[in-house]
C-alpha cells in the first residue's frame, strides 16, 4: 500500500464535521511536539535572567538620560521662544 492510498483511507475515515476521533488526533500531536522541547538547565537560566536584566538596565539609563538631554533643550527652547 503506498503513501497516497494511506492518506485517502485516512481521510475516509476522518469525520467532517471535528468530531472527538479529530480533536483526539490534534491533542497527541501537541503531546508529541511538548515533548521535542529542550527545557534550559537551572544554571542557564539564571545566567540569561541576568543578561536580560543588566541589558534592560543599561537601555533604561540610556533612555533616561537622552529623555533628560531633550527635556531640557526643549525647555531652553520654549523660554526662548516666549
């Protein structure tokens, strides 16, 4: 029996219209894939926490500081205008 015979019996015998034989097939393939997953050990987890943190901080100084460089030479700006 080859591979095109095996897919039109196996869509035979699927029901239209999703019934629970669908919904059973569905829920086994993501069984299947959560078990392909490659969970992170403890001590990279921790370690790329940390990168994340440091990295957010120094983006929040930056940001701050450029924020407070434009605030003030806007409020130069507007004294000057008025």
């Amino acid at each position: 029996m080859n591979e095109e015979n095996k897919k039109e019996e196996t869509k035979k015998q699927e029901p239209a219209d999703g019934s629970p034989n669908r919904l059973t097939r569905t829920f086994r393939t993501y069984k299947a894939e959560f078990k392909k997953i490659v969970w992170p050990s403890r001590e990279q987890l921790i370690k790329h926490t940390i990168t994340v943190m440091v990295v957010s901080l120094i983006f929040g100084v930056y940001i701050a500081i450029v924020d407070g460089i434009f605030g003030a030479a806007f409020s130069r700006f507007v004294e000057m205008v008025s």
